[in-house]
C-alpha cells in the first residue's frame, strides 16, 4: 500500500506549514477552509440551504421522498448546525435509496468539504458528478476504504483524523473528455485529505457498484462513461455522518492537469 506522509503531532504540522508543497495550495484547504473567490457555497448547515440546492437522487433504487429527510443537527465539536446522512430508508447499507445531489450539474470544478464519522464503520461517499467515489468509511484501509477514488486508488488512511472529528477532502476535478462521442480521456483527480495530498493527477476508469451507486452505473458495468455533467453527491447508507462547509467551484480546464 502506498503511504501518505500526515501531520501527526503540532511540530510535524508546523513544519509542513512552512514547506513550498503545502503553502503552494494556500489557505483555502484542510479543516475550516473558508471558500475561493467565486466559489459557491452547498452546504452551511442550515435546512435552507440544503432544500434549495440539493434534492434526492431518484435512481432505480431510491426509497424516500421529499422533503429531504436528511436532518440539521447541532455541531457535535464546534458552534452552528450542521446536516446529517438520517434517512430510514437507507438501512442496511441500501446506497441508492436517500442519496442527495445537488439540483445544479457541474463539469470541471475545485471542491471543498468537511465530514465527521460518529461512529465505528460510519460510511458515505461524495461522488463527483455522480459518478465517481471518494469513500468515507471508518476503518477500512482498502482500496474500496477511507479517501480513496473506491476501488481503484490506494486509502490514505494515516490521514483520518478519528472517530468524532472533522476530516475535510479539497479537491479538482476535470471530467472525462469526448470526441464523436467517444470518451479520449479519462476524469483526472488531484485532492488533499486534512492538508495533504493524497492524490495527484489520479485517473479514474469507471463507475463502480452498479446502477443504483451512480449515474452511468449500469451502462457497461460503469465503463460506460457519457459525456455529461451531473451534480455532486452525498451518500446515505443507514450511517451517521455529519457534514459542513461545503464550497464548490466551477472550472474550465483546457489541459489534462488537476494538480493545485
């Protein structure tokens, strides 16, 4: 397994504060982040929010019904409300069921979020466009385990700040590219996790988990990829994870390059 050099301890964070790599990615990443220039806020914790820019993804496996069942819950570590995977209808680990998206699609875009796993196999997922996995899932240090593109990318797990706490993903993203409607290159992936980078420049090959995880899921057995933007996705699976401060921002990114 790959390994991932994470602060450990306040001297080790505080000389990765001052080394190019890190500073290089500025202040905009890792816990608390507050949002680039231009960037749209998703997420503030507030049921206001989350009904104006999310709704359910109907899949072929989607249970629920609106309004989002998901629940605004006091921060369990700071001040404020933050919202909560809480949907019955995902029980038993039934993906699918109670997943959020976001009513707008995007394309190429940097992404901020923050999560927080209250329990022992807590497990989510964000899913760029809809289609592509970043796990969240306590305890699991596979390639189908916690930070990684699932499936295909190692887990960076040394990076997980623990039961509890929060945990933030930055990210870019650029979409697949197409040409006669032909895909000529894959979705590339650069992210940090808690202000590391973990990835760079990641390929990703697929959807995985079938129809009901995703948006091109059932086309091809995930390979099918097609050339459209899709919104970003939050994933229920009878888990309680909390999630706050998220930010996105739409990109334009000419050249197969997503590292920041």
């Amino acid at each position: 397994m790959k390994m991932f050099l994470c602060p450990t301890n306040a001297l080790t964070l505080a000389l990765l504060l001052i080394t190019p790599a890190l500073t290089a990615a500025d202040n905009h990443v890792g816990v608390g982040a507050k949002p680039v220039a231009g960037a749209e806020m998703l997420l503030d914790g507030s049921r206001q929010m989350l009904d104006a820019k999310w709704t359910y993804w109907q899949g072929p496996r989607f249970a629920s019904s609106l309004p989002i069942k998901w629940k605004i819950v006091p921060d369990p570590v700071d001040a404020g409300t933050v919202v909560m995977t809480d949907d019955r209808a995902a029980d038993g680990g039934n993906y699918g069921a109670a997943d959020i998206v976001t009513k707008k699609p995007y394309r190429d875009f940097r992404l901020h979020i923050e999560f927080l796993v209250t329990g022992p196999n807590g497990n989510s997922g964000v899913y760029l466009q809809n289609r592509y996995e970043i796990q969240i899932q306590e305890g699991n240090q596979t390639k189908h385990g916690m930070g990684a593109l699932i499936n295909e990318s190692d887990s960076p797990y040394q990076c997980f700040a623990g039961i509890g706490k929060w945990n933030a993903y930055d990210v870019v993203f650029r979409a697949a590219r197409f040409q006669h409607g032909k895909r000529t290159e894959k979705a590339l992936v650069t992210m940090y996790f808690n202000g590391t980078k973990v990835h760079t420049n990641f390929p990703i090959n697929q959807v995985w988990g079938g129809p009901n995880s995703g948006v091109d899921g059932g086309n091809d057995d995930g390979k099918g990829i097609t050339d459209t933007p899709q919104g970003l996705k939050l994933q229920a699976e009878g888990h309680d994870v909390r999630y706050r401060n998220t930010w996105i921002k739409e990109l334009d990114l000419k050249e197969p390059d997503t590292d920041f």
